[in-house]
C-alpha cells in the first residue's frame, strides 16, 4: 500500500515534478493537512483515499494522537 503525506503545498505546481507527482499517482492514501492548496487536491485521482487532518484555530479535524496513530498504521 503506498501512503503520501502531503503538507504545506501552496504553490504545488513549481515544487511537485516527475517522481514527486508519480508518487501521488500511485499513492492508495493521502493525509492531507489545510495548508494543502485545493489546486492540488483537485488534481488528486479520484480513486485515492484522502484524509483531511488539518487544524484550524478553534477546529482540530482530528486530535494529534489519533493523526500519530493513522500515520504509524
């Protein structure tokens, strides 16, 4: 099973290239934060699992513990 975690990626387009994007690709999961550009996402194959783990002030998508623990499993 291939898993991406995908952070900080506002300006994907210069910074995710060739092997990066491939790995998406193929990628069954991704874990995704609210700094992840929605351009992005958009991108994402429709057949990728996605899990949105971000904070926002005041609104956790998830504790901390449980993010640990989906990126251990």
């Amino acid at each position: 099973m291939a898993f991406i975690l995908l952070r900080n990626t506002q300006s994907y387009q210069t910074k995710i290239q060739g092997k990066g994007w491939r790995a998406i690709e193929t990628a069954d999961i991704i874990v995704y934060d609210a700094l992840v550009s929605s351009a992005l996402m958009a991108e994402v194959p429709a057949h990728i699992r996605r899990i949105y783990v971000g904070k926002l002030k005041g609104h956790h998508s998830m504790q901390q513990a449980d993010i640990s623990a989906l990126l251990v499993e």
